[in-house]
C-alpha cells in the first residue's frame, strides 16, 4: 500500500500502525499542489506496478468571498483538488482496463451538488469530481473497472474551516472518518457510483431536484458566515 502525504512524521506513524497489525505501508511525503509532487506520486505508483485500488482523498478548501481571495491560494487548491485527481486517475485507469479489474473511489461532498457561497472554488472543485466520476464510470461500463464518487458532508477532520465557521455550519454535526471510509467500501463493493455519506445529507442532496436553484443559492448561502479573511 502506498500512502501520500505533505507531514513525513504522520505517514511515518501510520505506517507503524499497520506493521504492528500485521499490514504494510509505503510512505511517500508529496505535495501533490506542486509539480514536483504530483511527478514524484505518479513515478512512484508507476514502479509498483498494477494498483488494484486508488483513492483520491486529498482536498483542501478555502473559504472567504472570492472577490477578496488570494488567486493563488484559489488556484492552489485547484491543482490539488482536480489536477492531481484526475492526473492520478489518468495513470492509472489503463492498466486497471487491461487487467479487467480495478476500483478508484474519489471524494467528492455534499456541496458538489450545489454552488456554496463563501466556498465558491471548494464547492466547484467538488462539483467536478463529481461529474468526473459519473462519466467516467458510464465510460468504463462492461471493463472489470468500478469507480465511486463519495459525497459525505462535515467530517471530524484537520479541515477545520468548516467546524469553526460561525454560522450554522459551525454548529451542524460531522461524522467520523471511519464511517465514510466503511461506507465507500461497502458502496464501492455494491458497484455504487455515487454515495452520500449520512441520511441527513442524503436528503439534503435530494432536495436539490425538489428546490429551484436560486433557492438553493440562497439557503447555502445563509448557513454559512464568511470570514472577514480569506483562508486556506
């Protein structure tokens, strides 16, 4: 199992973890937002060989009106959140199709199926892994290769930007990862393509063929207060 992270001292823990659960893990520090990163990533998963599963969790969201972002945070988020998706993805899939098996599970959310206000770049990175997924998955239909969106809301992460955001958001409960990881596995076992983590968020997600789009605008709109600053 390859594992990739900025913090060296993480991935060295976890790593740990697994050995002594009779598992393996090879760590690999990247900053898939640079170049550098993201070539290092896709050498190494090149040298392993076949890889049965990839997940494609890495995210980070800024928040703040867009009018006052810093454009290179925005941009930053851009490359991390879809360009080393679906560069990743890219590398991949071939190999999965040759074999004719093969999973790939990206995390999407609950806001990609709507604009959120005050997280405009977030929620539109979101939107495209979405539809990236469904795509894909219409694409590889009959191949052996299976691909999931998972979509949960608030999840009790380092991404603290939504937890402590002084609005509603704030105040909404967030899961654990250890259900949306247990829920993506089953849904990708179950040959789901998209899953929303959470029945409350399910409903949520539904209501947004219900709602008109302006409401749904608007709604998303007050849940959230935005920063005085723009942060990432």
């Amino acid at each position: 199992m390859l594992a990739v992270a900025r913090r060296r001292e993480r991935l060295e823990q976890l790593a740990s973890d697994l050995t002594t659960s009779g598992g393996h893990l090879e760590p690999l520090v990247a900053d898939l937002q640079t170049r550098d990163g993201l070539a290092a990533v896709l050498h190494r998963s090149g040298e392993l060989g076949d890889v049965e599963l990839l997940v494609n969790n890495a995210g980070v969201a800024t928040a703040g009106d867009f009018l006052f972002a810093r454009l290179e945070a925005e941009l930053s988020a851009i490359r991390l959140n879809v360009d080393a998706l679906v560069a990743l993805t890219h590398r991949t899939l071939p190999a999965m199709v040759r074999r004719g098996r093969g999973g790939i599970i990206n995390l999407s959310s609950l806001v990609g199926f709507q604009p959120f206000p005050h997280f405009a770049v977030y929620a539109a990175s979101k939107a495209f892994v979405l539809s990236f997924t469904e795509a894909l998955a219409e694409e590889l239909r009959g191949t052996g290769v299976r691909t999931l969106a998972v979509c949960p809301g608030a999840v009790r992460t380092e991404m603290v930007v939504f937890a402590r955001n002084e609005g509603l958001l704030g105040r909404l409960p967030s899961m654990t990862p250890e259900a949306v990881v247990a829920t993506a596995l089953r849904a990708l076992e179950r040959d789901r393509v998209v899953t929303v983590v959470g029945w409350t968020n399910r409903v949520v997600a539904f209501s947004n063929r219900l709602a008109p789009r302006w409401l749904m605008r608007r709604l998303m709109a007050s849940i959230a207060r935005p920063p005085s600053v723009a942060t990432r």
